[in-house]
C-alpha cells in the first residue's frame, strides 16, 4: 500500500494493548484446542473434499469471538469460519482459529492459533494493514507476538488453563540468507486440484533455483519460522488474511520484507516473505514464473 494511503495505525501505547490481547487469546485458544481434542474429530468439508473444519476450529473461533465481544465490543471481526462481523471501531480481528487444521486432524503438531488486530477493510487487498498479532504454537509450548513498530517477540509459554508466559521473551530476527541459491523456502499448497497444479508447476521452476523446499502445513507458523530465520523465505498463492495477517507483521517486525507478486502488498496473487537480500530476487523470479 502506498504510505500516504495507510490507514493510520493507534497509537504506540493502544498497540502494546492489542497485541497483548492478541497474546493472551492466541494462547487460550491453543491450550483449548490442544486439551480439549476429541478422540474423534468431527468434520465437514468446504471448497473440496480435502478442505475439512473440524469441530475444534468451530468451537474456537466461537472462543475467539466471545471474548473479542467482551473485551473489544467497538471492534469487527473476520474469522475464517464465520466470515465479517461489522464493528464501530477502527481495529478489525482477523482470526485463524486452526492454522494447520489438516496437520491438527492428523495429530501433526504443526498447528497454530492466528490472532490479529487489523487497520482498513481484510477483504479488499492493498488497503488494509496488520498492526499488532500473535501466533500460538500449542504443541511446541510457544507464542509469537508483535506490534507495529515494537520488535517481533517469541514468549515460552505454558498452555495450561489461566497460565502465560514462563521465561522473558526473544527477539526475533530473520536468517541471513543473501541470496537465492542458499534460500529454504517455505510454500504451501490449495485445497482445489487445479490451483494445486498450477502451483506445482512455478515449484518446478523455482525448486531447481533454491537451496530446497519445505511444505510445514501452517502458513501462520511458516511466516513465523522466516521472522526467526529458521527458513529464509515463504510464499504461496491463493492464502487468506486469516492465514497470514499476524505473520505479515512478525516478519516485518523481525526485519524480514513482505510484498504481494505483482503487488506491494500480498492478495489473491500470493504472498513472498523474506530475508532483506533475498526478497528481490525472490519476487522476480516469482513474478517471471507466474506471468
Ligand atoms: C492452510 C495452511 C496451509 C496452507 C493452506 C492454508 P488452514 O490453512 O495455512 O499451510 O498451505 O493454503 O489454507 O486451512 O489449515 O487454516
């Protein structure tokens, strides 16, 4: 988005607020999620046979939701499951109640809780920006959060019930991968056979130009492992906000650059995430590949 465009971002003390909140959901969404797993998962599919919801990613957004109304009543919210809810304030929360819902439903511990707080309007790429979030990995007893303009921060975190963070957080910094050959790039794949194809395609093209690829099944976590530099780069085509507004802003945050393909900001065309050096080439080989 054009800077002069920006919607304007709360000020610095009211964006602590936010992104404490956001901390404090992600993490009690993921304990719920995490202890409350039924030995059968119910599920029921959405734009295809593979794209399930369990009955936990229901029952959390519902979570999610209930407390936003008590505690943001003024605010809207944009979940994955229950799409816009309008509010009168000028934040909207953008939710992922399971990121990594097929890795959850198959015991994978790969599966995180998106909680963000967004300035203009989710639907509507370019004109919207995240200015504070939080991504809970239960399993892995860890909870990524930042806030425009504050640093991006990982927290050790017990998950058990009305507990929070166990030790001082860690800054979090991008890798420092400088060029394209020695990049691990993250990528996911759609849930439609014939987005997968296509998307299998540009892989066939950039997979014999980098270091390897890895498919972790949460975009959420993947954009957090680039904002501590445990991959150097992620894209995918075809994500939704609700997947990627809270790691948008801890990879900036990290140091990390952000951009959508043939757009500043990330849409329906993608999003690319990487290391300051590694950006550029990234997103021309991206753009070239996907024209
Ligand atoms: C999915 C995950 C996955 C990505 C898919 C997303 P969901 O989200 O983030 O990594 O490749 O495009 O839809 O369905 O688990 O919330």
């Amino acid at each position: 988005m054009n800077p002069a465009q920006q919607p304007a971002a709360p000020a610095p003390e009211r964006l602590q607020e936010l992104c404490s909140l956001a901390r404090e959901l992600a993490v009690a969404a993921g304990g719920r999620i995490m202890r409350d797993r039924p030995d059968r998962l119910a599920i029921t599919t959405k734009s295809s046979s593979s794209d399930v919801v369990t009955q936990m990613d229901s029952a959390t957004e519902t979570f999610l939701r209930q407390r936003l109304a008590q505690e943001r009543p003024r605010d809207a919210v944009f979940g994955e499951e229950g799409g816009l809810q309008d509010g009168v304030g000028e934040i909207t929360w953008v939710l992922d109640p399971i990121d990594g819902t097929v890795n959850y439903l198959y015991g994978i511990p790969e599966y995180a809780v998106s909680v963000a707080a967004v300035v203009g309007d989710p639907n509507s790429p370019g004109n919207w920006r995240p200015v504070a979030g939080a991504v809970a990995h239960p399993e892995a007893g860890l909870v990524y959060s930042a806030a425009l303009g504050q640093g991006a921060w990982l927290y050790r975190c017990s998950f058990e019930e009305g507990a929070g963070p166990v030790a001082e957080p860690q800054r979090l910094r991008p890798s420092g991968a400088d060029s394209l050959d020695l990049t691990l790039l993250g990528t996911g794949f759609g849930y439609r056979a014939d987005v997968r194809r296509r998307q299998a395609e540009v892989m066939l093209q950039v997979l014999p130009v980098v270091r390897d690829i890895r498919r972790g099944g949460s975009a959420a976590l993947d954009l957090c492992s680039v904002a501590a530099g445990r991959i150097d780069a992620y894209y995918e085509r075809g994500i939704n906000p609700w997947d990627y507004a809270a790691g948008w802003l801890l990879v900036t945050e990290a140091g990390g650059v952000v951009s959508g393909v043939g757009a500043q900001d990330p849409g329906p065309n993608g999003l690319i995430a990487a290391t300051p050096d590694v950006h550029p080439a990234l997103r021309e080989l991206l753009e070239r590949v996907t024209a």
